[in-house]
C-alpha cells in the first residue's frame, strides 16, 4: 500500500527551506540557549537592559519552576497515527488563527531594538501570530496598529490606570486602533521587588521610555499641560545621560521626560490594587473579550467565571513579580483540574491560555495538552528582536510553530484541536 503524500504548509516549507537553502539562520542558531546567549552579547554594552528583559523578581526561583515545570511533565507519543498531514490552525472568539501562538505582551521593547515594538508587530503579522501589545510599549497604541497593518490580529494589553478618565481614553484609543480584545494584567500593580534592576537603579519609564502609550494619550497629556505625541525613542536607551542633562545641564526635554514619566508610572503602576468588583467598570468601557492574564489559583479563574469574563491567562508574569512562587504550568495543572473551569471551557463560556515559560514547540504541545487554547511566547522573540530586528522575531516565531508542528505529528496528533486537554493520554509527571 503506497502512502499519501504530505500536504504542503507555510510551516514544514519553512522547516524544510532551512535544509535545502543551506543558509545559516538570521539568529545564528535555532537552539533557544544559543539565541538567548547571543542576545546577551549583542546587548554587552548595554548589559543592563538585556538583564531587564532576562531577569526575574528576587533570586528568580519562580522563573527556574517555570522551566522545572515543564521538564517535570514528559512527553508520552503514540505512535502509527495517520499524521501525514497536519492542522495547527484553531479558532479564538471566534476568530481564525494560523497557529495557537501568541506574541506576549513585553514592553519598552525600544531598549533592546531601535525598531521596538514597530518591528515585533510587523514580524507578528508577516508570520500570522497575534500580537498583543503592552500598555508599556516604547510607541504609541496607533504607530504599532499602523506596523501590524490592516490584517494583522492584535489584542491590547492594559496596566490597570489609576483614574477612570484614563483608562476609558486608552480602551477608546485601542478599540479605533482595531486592537479586538482586552487583556488586563492583574499581578503588577506594583513592580515587583528585582534586584537586577534596583542594583543599577534601571527602571526606563522614569526615563520617559516605556510611556510611549502616555504620552501619545490625549487625556494623560492634557493634564500634565502638553500635548499628545507620538514618540519615537533613542537607541540606544541610555539613562545616565537623560539624568545627567536633566539634573546637571538643565536639559527641558530631558526633565520634561522624566517629569512625565514618574506620573505615567504614577498611573499604571500606582500601587492602587484593583477588586473583583472593580471588573464590572472595565466591562461598562469594553465592547469585546476580556481576559484576566495573572491567574494561577483555581479559586480566582472560577471567580472569574462568575464575573463572565471570557478568558483568563494563567501567567506569573515569568516569574518577575513574585519571587519563591509556584511554576506557572504547575498552577496550570491545579487549575485545570477545576471541575468548573473544565465546564465553562467545554461550553464555551470562558478560553483559557497559558503564559510564563514557554521556549519550545514541545512546550507548546504540554500546555495545551495540560488545557490551554493558546500560548504565549515573550522571552524568546525578545532575544530575536535584539539580536536581528524584525527578522530576529519572524525566526522565533517560525521555528516556534514549525517545531510544534512537527512535535504533534510525532506525538500521534494530526489536529492541535485534539491535543487540548490531552493531559493523561500524552503527558506523564516524572520527578526531576
């Protein structure tokens, strides 16, 4: 009996490319250690924004159980399944995704790139992966609209503002700008205690970069007496220098930068904390999904539920808030044995998605057969962006989905629909 001939895809064409071009990759590697690595000398001389986007809160231990996590849960494939021809696609309220990845929302993403946020967007679009931008970005909610285009899929990520009057001009500004849901970062009310950063007082929105967002804000900036701008930051990012001209030269754009950029900070990471009963002001302002992206207790994503929010993230944020906390995939594993969230998956009522530890397709494949819908990916593209722009980020984000494409064919799966929630079936806990 001769066998069928694989269908083509965008995904094992660019697997395949890889072998009979004979180029070397845009990163130099497709092993994550390696790009992760290069990442870092490429930013040697600005060393201290790559440990922003590399390190985590305290000893980050919660960052090392995220990567724990995952290594503890093995990979059991099955095997002669016809998986001659492969499906990643999947549908997200009721929208069609390419693949069940997404672009994390990481901000002042301009530290590392001089194309920022402008170059993510773009490559999210060129490779059909959701973007979801960050309330910190280093450019404003329109510019990074503008780069991800007229078909690119893009949710908006929101730091919760202190006043009403804020937040309700940021949805609008987003909601004009095609962003079609709303993601609310619940665990970063404050910024979390990170010894990497404090050791050389980094902190780039007291700079003025990261509240791009801010300052393009019509509200925010009528307030502080000026007008609304759409910024493009300096790379590289060097905050010495924007002090030094600020406190030392009487610089007016320098203190105009950092005056705005302690009230920016002062509304989105106020440390004002935020109620399950706040919820319904967002619901009043939001015409569309609401995700709550921070959950890692049962108890608050069937909270969630109650409230009738349509999806949650289980996330910590990649172990940067809380440091000594549990692996975001074994908080997952906990929750998804929920008998409550199980059934409002099933019905449809609420779409749950995972974050926090993500590096591999194969780790892909353990968080849906764990649950999860959808993925997001944030370190990764960042060493991209860092080390090629644009092209560094498509890489990431190619070799992501490829290599789950290929993983779930070998693990005995020929749609990823049919891996959600396959957890006894295709994982196995091991100790590590």
């Amino acid at each position: 009996m001769t066998a069928a001939p694989a269908q083509p895809t965008r995904w094992m064409k660019y697997f395949m490319d890889v072998y009979g071009q004979a180029k070397p990759p845009v990163l130099g590697s497709f092993a994550v250690k390696e790009i992760e690595d290069k990442a870092r000398e490429v930013m040697k001389d600005h060393l201290p924004a790559y440990m922003y986007t590399f390190g985590s809160a305290g000893t980050c231990s919660t960052d090392v159980a995220n990567r724990r996590a995952f290594n503890r849960w093995k990979i059991v494939p099955a095997m002669l399944k016809d998986c001659t021809n492969r499906n990643v696609e999947t549908t997200i309220f009721g929208e069609k995704l390419h693949a069940p990845l997404f672009v994390a929302p990481v901000g002042v993403q301009g530290i590392l790139h001089a194309d920022g946020e402008l170059a993510t967007a773009k490559a999210a679009a060129a490779c059909g992966i959701p973007y979801i931008m960050s309330s910190a970005s280093s450019r404003s909610i329109e510019d990074i609209a503008k780069a991800n285009g007229p078909h690119g899929q893009r949710w908006y990520q929101l730091y919760w503002p202190r006043t009403d009057e804020i937040t309700i001009s940021l949805l609008n500004r987003a909601k004009a700008a095609g962003f079609t849901a709303l993601v609310i970062t619940l665990d970063t009310m404050l910024l979390g205690w990170r010894p990497h950063d404090l050791d050389t007082a980094y902190i780039p929105f007291f700079y003025g970069v990261g509240i791009q967002v801010g300052l393009s804000d019509p509200v925010f900036m009528k307030r502080a007496g000026y007008d609304a701008v759409h910024e493009t930051t300096k790379f590289p990012f060097e905050p010495e220098k924007i002090r030094n001209a600020a406190l030392n030269e009487n610089d007016a754009h320098a203190k105009k930068a950092m005056k705005l950029g302690k009230e920016w900070l002062g509304e989105t990471n106020s440390g004002s904390f935020r109620s399950w009963e706040d919820l319904q002001f967002i619901k009043d302002h939001w015409d569309g999904p609401i995700i709550l992206k921070g959950i890692q207790r049962a108890s608050d994503a069937e909270k969630a539920i109650d409230m009738g929010i349509h999806g949650i993230i289980v996330s910590n944020h990649g172990g940067r808030q809380v440091d000594g906390a549990i692996g975001s995939l074994d908080a997952f594993a906990k929750i998804m044995r929920s008998t409550k969230v199980l059934k409002a998956q099933a019905k449809g009522d609420l779409t749950v998605l995972f974050d926090s530890g993500i590096r591999t397709g194969s780790d892909v494949i353990k968080a849906m057969a764990m649950g999860a819908q959808g993925v997001l990916i944030a370190r990764p593209f960042m060493y991209g962006l860092a080390i090629a722009g644009q092209a560094g980020v498509e890489q990431v984000l190619m070799q992501t989905v490829a290599d789950m494409h290929i993983t779930m064919g070998l693990c005995g799966y020929s749609d990823i629909n049919d891996v959600i929630g396959k957890r006894d079936e295709l994982l196995e806990p091991v100790d590590d």
